[in-house]
C-alpha cells in the first residue's frame, strides 16, 4: 500500500513555534526521509471559514502567509504538494455523503469541537458548519487516502472521528477508503505547546504566540517577557519547572549542542532544572538563553522566508500546481466512493440494463 502524507492548517493568521514543534518540523523530516509517496499539505480556508463567516478577508490576507512559513521550513513544491482546500470542490461533495454516517450526538461528544465552541463564545448560536467541520476534516485526510497525518494532539479527536466514518462507509459501501493514523510529535512539550502567557494552548485565536516570522527583536522581547513561576521572586527562590513556559519551551527546542554554545557552565537541560529547584538561578539567565535558542531556530527560517517574499507571485504559482494535482487526487477518490455507494448512474451498464429488461418484459 502506498504511503501518503495528509495534513494542514487554518489559515486564521501567521504559523507560530506550537505548529513548528506540533507538526511542521515533522512534516519535513517525513518529506526528506523519502518514505512517502505521496505528501499533500493544505491550507485549510474553507475550514477557517466555517468560523470566521463575517470576516473573509481575514482568511484571503492569511493564505499566502500560511504558504510563505510552509516554504520558510522548508516544505518543498518539489517533494509537497502545496495545496488550498477550497479549490478542490470534490472535498465538500465527501463531506456531504459522509454527514448520512454521523450522528449530531457523536459532533457533540467531540473534546475538541467542545472547546472551541466554549473559546469562541459560540453557545448560543454554533455555525452548522463549524460544529459539521470534523466531517469536513475527514473528507481531507480520505480524499487522498491518507495513511499518515503528522498533528498536534488536539487533533486526536479528528483521527478518531475519521476513523470511524471510514469503518462505516467501508462496512455499509465495501472497502474503498482507507484509515489513517495520527502521528504525534514524540517530545511531549510539543504535543500542545503553552502560550507565552503561560495559556494551555499557544494558538493564533488567544495572541500569544511567538510567530516563525517575528523579527529577532519581537522575539526577544516575547521571551523576555513570558511567564515563569509566579513564586520565584528573589534569585535565591528555589523555582518551579512543572508548568513554567520557559522551561517547556526549553524542552521543545533545547539541543544538547547549544549549552556547549551559550550556556557551557550546564552540560545538559537537567543540570539547568535542578540548579533552577534548587535556587540561586535568576529568570533572565534563563530566558537569555531560551532566546538564544529559539534564534538559532529560527533565523534560517527568516532567511528563506525573506527569499520567497521576493516573487510572490512564483507562491501563488506553486499554490495553484499543487491544487490541480490535489483535484485530481480527490477526484479519483470521488469517483471510487460514488461507485460503491451505487450513485455512478451513468457509467452502471448493469444497472441500465437491468431497468431496460424489467420494462421490456
Ligand atoms: P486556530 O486558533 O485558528 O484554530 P491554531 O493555532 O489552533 O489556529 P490550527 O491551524 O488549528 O492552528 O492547527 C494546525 C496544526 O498545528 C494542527 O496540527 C495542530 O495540532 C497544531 N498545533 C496548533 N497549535 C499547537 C500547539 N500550541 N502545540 C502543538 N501543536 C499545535
Ligand atoms: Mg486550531
């Protein structure tokens, strides 16, 4: 069976270090391993829309940011397929078949969706398409037949709703789709990486986030300014590790090599913790070198982002080749689900002469 990448994400503002950590950085790994056949990134609109309705602009503008950070980390037209979801209208034809095999409790019971509605306020009044977008999400990772979906754990959720509309359409149609598995990032800090403000989530919708294309000195300034332990007052203060950002932070992107660079008097992250308990460690020498760190990442990001800001045209350009190839990906699937389910009227030879000998009888 081949092996193929699907995954993406809402084009609801810049990308920021929780998608870098949370799935980007895997996903170029996964494309310069060579064991892929097959890699489709999407941007997600018609998803960001589903809550963002009144503000379409906000959507447009954030396309061809979502698209520079792609390229910025390294994702290659070459090896990726770059690809924008509403251009490919065989993805909405899916989701409406697989609607029939979910029920509304099923939506309800969904932690995620849950969540999301609670953060945006949508109690009262929840768009059908919101609550309806983990039906839509399934249409993504089925169309390309998926076997690998490189997220963030809150798209657990997602996978296993997936999942299950593949069981049931294979189980009532015959087999034609496939089930996919979520590949989790293996460092735990980077499952669900914290705000700067010490928030459970870093996400683009609270604004607390370090973005991938902040200027050195914006990212400076956020680091230097992030919640730590409330209860280490005075340098002598022995610290708390346990839900202190900057030490998450250190968790997700601390490599040994960069103590020998800018820390040498700690040989490794352990020995910083335990000086840290212990007290005598003051907050700023440890932010200084969480942002040393974090630059190290991230300038070369910046360098090529500023290569490719250079010809954004040649970005709409790679968008709009890695949605044909996209389309007609999802096609052939379209094609293969309206086959099972019996609604290829006009390519069923059986089934016209079937209905043609029951009125010439
Ligand atoms: P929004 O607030 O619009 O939902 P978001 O910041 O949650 O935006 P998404 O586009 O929904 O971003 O998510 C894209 C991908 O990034 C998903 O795979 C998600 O799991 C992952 N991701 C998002 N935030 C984080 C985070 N803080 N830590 C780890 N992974 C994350
Ligand atoms: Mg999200």
């Amino acid at each position: 069976m081949s092996k193929i990448i699907l995954t993406g994400d809402r084009p609801t503002g810049r990308l920021h270090v929780g998608h870098y950590v949370g799935s980007l950085k895997r996903r170029v790994e996964l494309q310069n391993s060579g064991e892929f056949d097959k890699i489709f990134i999407m941007i997600a609109d018609a998803q960001a829309l589903t809550d963002n309705a009144d503000n379409p602009e906000k959507i447009r503008q954030n396309v061809i940011e979502v698209a520079l950070d792609y390229l910025s980390v390294g994702l290659d037209p070459a090896k990726s397929n770059l690809f924008i979801q509403s251009q490919i209208s065989e993805l909405t034809e899916l989701t409406f078949f697989y609607m029939n095999l979910v029920t509304v409790s099923r939506l309800q019971r969904n932690p995620t969706v849950k969540a999301e509605i609670q953060m945006r306020n949508f109690e009262a009044s929840i768009p059908v398409g919101f609550f309806t977008y983990p039906i839509s999400q399934a249409s993504d990772i089925t169309a390309f037949k998926a076997t690998t979906v490189p997220v963030g754990e809150d798209q657990l959720p997602m996978l296993e709703q997936t999942k299950e509309i593949v069981r049931k359409f294979n189980s009532v149609y015959g087999e034609t789709l496939v089930e996919p598995e979520i590949l989790l990032p293996d460092n735990e800090a980077c499952l669900r990486l914290p705000g700067t403000d010490g928030k459970a989530k870093m996400s683009k919708s609270l604004g607390n986030c370090i973005y991938l294309s902040d200027t050195e000195e914006d990212v400076r300034n956020k680091v230097m300014s992030m919640y730590t332990d409330p209860d280490h007052i005075k340098i002598t203060d022995p610290g708390k590790i346990e839900g202190n950002t900057v030490f998450t932070y250190l968790d997700a992107f601390s490599k040994p090599e960069h103590f020998a660079e800018f820390l040498p008097e700690y040989n490794n992250l352990d020995e910083l913790k335990e000086h840290y308990q212990r007290g005598g460690l003051g907050d700023v020498k440890v932010k200084k070198f969480l942002n040393n760190v974090l630059q190290d990442e991230l300038s070369p990001i910046r360098k090529r982002r500023a290569e490719f800001e250079k010809d954004i045209p040649e970005v709409y350009n790679i968008l709009k080749k890695g949605s044909d190839i996209a389309r007609e990906a999802a096609a052939s699937t379209l094609s293969e689900v309206k086959r099972a389910m019996k609604i290829n009227y006009f390519e069923d030879e059986a089934l016209i002469k079937e209905q043609s000998e029951k009125y010439s009888r």
